[in-house]
C-alpha cells in the first residue's frame, strides 16, 4: 500500500496571519497559543495575526511562530479525521515540529527548544554576521566549485532540489559566490527572509549551547519514524535525534535524499502542513511526476479522502 509522509516547513514559510483561521475556529487552539505565550512570555498569536512582518521575520520570533502554528495546524487536523502517516520529516527548523507531532517531544518542550534555538542562533548572527542565498539553475557539483574559489566562510547550507541550493555564510562571501553563481549560468541568486546564517560554521557556538539546551529536556520514541535533515536517515531513537539535531545547526539540510529516500521506502502521497508552498514545490521538482503532492495551508481545507482515517 502506497505511504504517507507530512513534511513541515521552516524559516521563509512563515506570513503574517497564519494560524488565524483555526485559531477563530478551535477552543483547543486557542488554548495552544495561550500556552505558548505563558511560555515565551510575549503575545505569539498578535505576531503570528498582525505582524508585523519585519518582527516576524526576526528569528527570535520567526521559530517559535512557526513552530505554535505548524502543531497547532496538526493538531486541529487531526481532530477533524486526518490520518497518522508513514514518516514525517521538517525542513531545519521544521524538524522540532516534526518531532513533536510525531510524540517525540512534548508541545512544551518543543517549544522552549525552538525559543532557545532562535535567541541561539539571533545571538551567533550578532557576532558573526551572515547571510543565505538560494542558487537556482547550477548543479551541487558546479557550485562546490564556486564555494572553493570563494574567500570567506561559506557553505552549502540546504540542498533543496536539484536545482536549487542555499548557501550560507559571511556576506561578502555570499555576495561573491551569487556573483559567480550568475556568471557561470546560474538562473536566479535570492538573498533570504532569514536573519542569520544558518546551517554554516558561523553557527557553532550556537550549537554548543543547544546541545546543552537538547540535554535538558525528554525525547521520547517517535510514533512513526523522522527522517532527519543531518543523515536524512529516518529514526526512532530518541539519543540519535538528539544529537542529530544539535549538529543541524552546523550541517547541511539534506532535503533532496530525504524526498528521495521516502520515494524509496514507498512514499507516494507528500503533505506539507503549515504556511505557504515552499516544501511542496521543492517536492515537485524533485520526485516523480506521478508522486501525490498537497499543501494544507490553513488547516481549514477540506482533506482528500487519502488523508482522511477509514
């Protein structure tokens, strides 16, 4: 029989207004950001509704609103007959709601690790400044090469689709692999809606003290497997996902072999579950023609009857 995976997006997804509909709609989501709230210790749900958009697109800010919609999108889904899948996986950041969906981790929990990992990660882009550039139109292979000849830190940060990959790094030399990206044939070179450079080595202090922050809190065996951006491996192992996603903070997101390997494992039907269509279109360039894609945007969507529980 034919496999289900939810993939949740992270940074770049996030606009102002989501969540809005199911939070108007549900008691239960509603008590979800007021639990969140008590936990940040700010208004989340005024910043995830009514921005603005450049405090939502403040990492601090960026991860946990993120993180409270996409759980609460799954949450409210479930409620309303959807399905448990095969695998779940995130993209970065969307990993944590992965895991918490998948009972890994507890909404709290998840929670105050994606607040950590946010101020983490704001407090590393203070020291060490950076950036991200999504490179469309160059292979992995030619745009290594370009990195190689670059000064300055920078890395293949998220390898997206096979024909676009994120960058990251020092500005100057993000600035500087764009430029040569673009000369060497590159369609497109996008600086991203993201204020720190994730996923490169200007992160590792970041990582560091997450670890410690990972070391704090419960993970328990996931009810389906996450397969995880470090190894895009799936796992159930609860010391294996810790230390994975602490070394997500320095390492590459391997989404390309994560869309590949669920296509593999038997995969056929691909739902992104949170705000905008980013995951879903890297999907389409990725699998199979014949692959199912969705995107449950609101949550208010009424479901196909693939998604739906027998």
């Amino acid at each position: 029989m034919p496999k289900i995976a939810y993939m949740f997006p992270g940074q770049g997804s996030q606009k102002v207004g989501m969540g809005h509909e199911i939070y108007e709609r549900s008691e239960d989501v509603r008590r979800l950001f007021k639990e969140a709230e008590e936990i940040l210790g700010y208004d989340i749900a005024k910043i995830c509704f009514e921005g603005p958009a450049d405090v939502l697109n403040d990492t601090v800010y960026t991860q946990p609103a993120l993180y409270v919609v996409e759980f609460a999108m799954f949450k409210y889904l479930l409620d309303n007959g959807l399905r448990y899948p095969d695998f779940m996986f995130g993209h970065s950041l969307g990993e944590i709601p992965a895991l918490a969906c998948a009972g890994a981790l507890s909404f709290e929990d998840g929670l105050r690790l994606v607040k950590r990992r946010g101020e983490l990660m704001a407090e590393a882009g203070r020291k060490h400044p950076g950036k991200l550039a999504a490179i469309i139109g160059l292979t992995k292979d030619a745009l290594e090469d370009i990195v190689r000849q670059v000064d300055g830190v920078v890395v293949l940060a998220n390898l997206n689709s096979p024909q676009q990959i994120v960058v990251s790094g020092e500005s100057d030399a993000v600035d500087a692999v764009a430029k040569k990206a673009k000369e060497a044939g590159a369609k497109r070179a996008v600086v991203l809606k993201v204020s720190v450079a994730a996923h490169s080595p200007l992160m590792k202090e970041a990582a560091e003290q997450f670890e410690d922050e990972l070391n704090r809190i419960e993970i328990k065996k996931p009810k389906v497997p996450v397969i995880q951006n470090v190894t895009a491996q799936p796992t159930y192992e609860p010391e294996t996902i810790r230390r994975n996603l602490a070394l997500q903070l320095i390492s590459p997101v391997r989404w390309v072999d994560t869309l590949t390997l669920a296509w593999k494992l038997g995969v056929r039907t691909f739902v992104e579950i949170g705000p905008g269509k980013v995951l879903s279109g890297l999907a389409k360039r990725t699998l199979p023609s014949e692959v199912e894609i969705i995107s449950i945007q609101t949550g208010t969507e009424t479901l196909p009857e693939v998604l739906t529980v027998a």
